[in-house]
C-alpha cells in the first residue's frame, strides 16, 4: 500500500520473477516500475532495485514461455516511478503476465520490487 524504505517484495540474488493475474483479460499497452527514490534511501544508493527485466503475456500460469510484450532497463537516475510502453504489440489479450528481473542495480544479497502495474484495454 505504499513505497516506505523497506516496504517490498525482496527476493534473494539478483534475478527472480513474478507472474500476476489480473481481474480480466487486457491488451496491455504499457507497464509501470517504482521503486523509492534514492533520497529515501538509507544509504542514498537503489542498489536493489531492478535494472533490466521484460515482460510477457501467459494464457495459463503453468505456460513457461509466454508472449514477449518487451524488455527494458530502470533508470536508477530516473524518477522513482517509470513506465514503459509496450514493445512488440500483440494481437492478443492476456489476464496474465509475467515479470522477469534479470538484473538489479548491483546488490549482491537481494533485489527489491515495491511496485509493479500492468496498463491495457479491456478486451
């Protein structure tokens, strides 16, 4: 419900992935990222945060690769929430998605993800 320091979702190493079912079916048009602002970091740095990831669109949870809808990179220099329109636009619609974090910004031990939104139109 919020994005105090601490307040997220921390999985172990640098890599890890998360699949969300939405209320309905959506053509996803873009994808929101927020993470805190380095000023609220304890020790100034996002280190945590994520830095490349991509995302795609399942039929089923069990389905192990879905749908690539696009890949890309948090700016730890950006502002805290960042979106992301859709790469490769699909015919399909989709009511879940996967998030895969490939890299975060440099901590070793764990990585953090205070906020991920998916954007679309019903279909």
């Amino acid at each position: 419900p919020d994005v105090y320091p601490g307040n997220c979702w921390a999985f172990k190493g640098s890599q890890g992935y998360l699949v969300v079912r939405l209320s309905m079916k959506i053509y996803p048009t873009a994808f929101v990222m927020e993470h805190i602002a380095k000023t609220l970091a304890p020790r100034g740095s996002i280190t945590s945060a994520p830095r490349a990831f991509s995302v795609y669109g399942l039929d089923n949870e069990y389905q192990e690769e879905g749908k690539l809808l696009g890949q890309y990179v948090y700016d730890e220099e950006g502002e805290p929430l960042q979106m992301f329109p859709v790469m490769e636009i699909s015919e399909d619609a989709f009511q879940i998605v996967e998030l895969r974090i490939l890299s975060n910004w440099g901590h070793a031990e764990y990585t953090c993800l205070y906020r991920f939104r998916v954007h679309g139109k019903p279909a």
